[in-house]
C-alpha cells in the first residue's frame, strides 16, 4: 500500500476526497497536511482555530502535520515552507500528496509543477466531478460542516455559520459554485463516516476582515 501525504484544509471537499482514498484501500495516508498561521493559530483561509484542527485529526485517527506560514504569506516563503516538510517526508518513502481540488486548471497545474520539482506525484480524487453532485454526496453520506469564512464579493454574509445542508444548497444564489472551488466559502466539517466521533463547538463571534471576508468564529466546546 502506498503512503502519501493528504492535504487537509479541514473543510468539506478535503473530507469527500479523504473518504473518497480512504475507501478505494489503495492508499496510506501518512499525515494531514496543513497550512496554519502564524499570530491567529488558525487554519489558513478557513480560521479555524487550531484547537479544531487538532480535534478533527484525534477523530480521524490521523497524524497531523502543520506547515506554519506568516501572515501575509507570498507564494515564494509558502513554497519554501511547504518544500521543507514535503522533503522530509519524500525522504521517508512518501512520492505523493492527494488533495480535494474539483476543476480549477490552474491550481491543479501549480500543485503539480511546484511536487515534480521534488519529483512527487499529486493525486485528485475528486477531478472532473460535477459540483453540484459531489456537494450531495457529501450531505447523504452523513457528513456535516458549518460555513466559518464567506467571500462577501461573491456571496452574502448571511451564510456565515450556517450549516451546509439540502437548504442552504437551495439558497444559494446563481453563480455560485456549490463546492465553493472559486473560494465563495469555506467550510469545517464536524462530524461524518470517517470521524470516530463528533467534534463539540459553539458559533462565537462573526467579524468582517480586509473588508471583504466575513468570518463565523467557532469555538471548541
């Protein structure tokens, strides 16, 4: 079985991904990897607090592996972050990093470029699936997550906090992609078929930063 890396944002598409490997048996995931903030002890883009983060990985019964980045970061210090800890790990036997990315060209290409220089492979469970699709999947497996970050510049901040479900499909305006790949929204999955148990949090404070996204901060209960 080979081992890889799993990139793991603690949002929806990096669960349905994670399941997606976990269930095909093919593959041993041997860390979460994760971009944390230096300063705010969060989840970079998400603002989960680390705390959080933490929890998700005890429930999935998962190392976790955190690349720390300052705030404000430029690709050229995330790249030589992320370069640090994917040396480590390729030094181990691990050829490979999977992520939850959907169909952004782009971003798949820049993935790939940035592991062929460490002569690394990318894996994307999830390419070329329908959004929509793959956001009901998501729900009729019993996953569950709430939205923590909106990108009012695309969507309302109505939809901070609330739970991704049947209705908030529903309520999603045109446009909107309901995987949120163009970064409408992320997203903190709390409970679901690879999580040993649910992870407890209240809803705390909502505040708007650099003048355009809208969090929903949650709390670890």
């Amino acid at each position: 079985m080979e081992r890889i890396l799993f990139a793991w944002s603690g949002g929806k598409d990096s669960a349905l991904a994670l399941y997606t490997l976990l269930q095909e048996g093919s593959w041993e995931v041997a860390g979460l990897l994760t971009t944390v903030t230096e300063g705010y002890q969060r989840i970079s883009m998400h603002g989960v607090r680390l705390e959080l983060l933490q929890q998700q990985a005890e429930a999935l019964g998962l190392p976790l592996e955190l690349v720390w980045i300052p705030q404000h970061c430029d690709n050229g210090e995330y790249e030589r972050r992320m370069q640090e800890v994917l040396e480590r790990y390729l030094s181990q036997g691990v050829h490979a990093v999977a992520f939850g990315d959907i169909h952004l060209e782009e971003v798949r290409s820049y993935r790939e470029r940035n592991l062929a220089r460490l002569d690394m492979g990318a894996i994307f469970p999830l390419w070329g699936k329908a959004p929509a699709e793959l956001v009901r999947r998501f729900i009729a497996l019993g996953f569950r997550a709430v939205i923590t970050c909106v990108d009012t510049a695309m969507l309302g901040r109505e939809f901070a906090g609330r739970e991704i479900d049947a209705q908030l499909l529903a309520e999603l305006p045109a446009g909107v992609d309901p995987c949120a790949e163009n970064g409408e929204f992320h997203s903190f999955v709390y409970a679901g078929p690879i999580f040993r148990r649910p992870i407890a949090f209240t809803r705390g404070e909502k505040i708007l930063r650099e003048n355009r996204f809208f969090y929903c901060d949650l709390l670890p209960a």
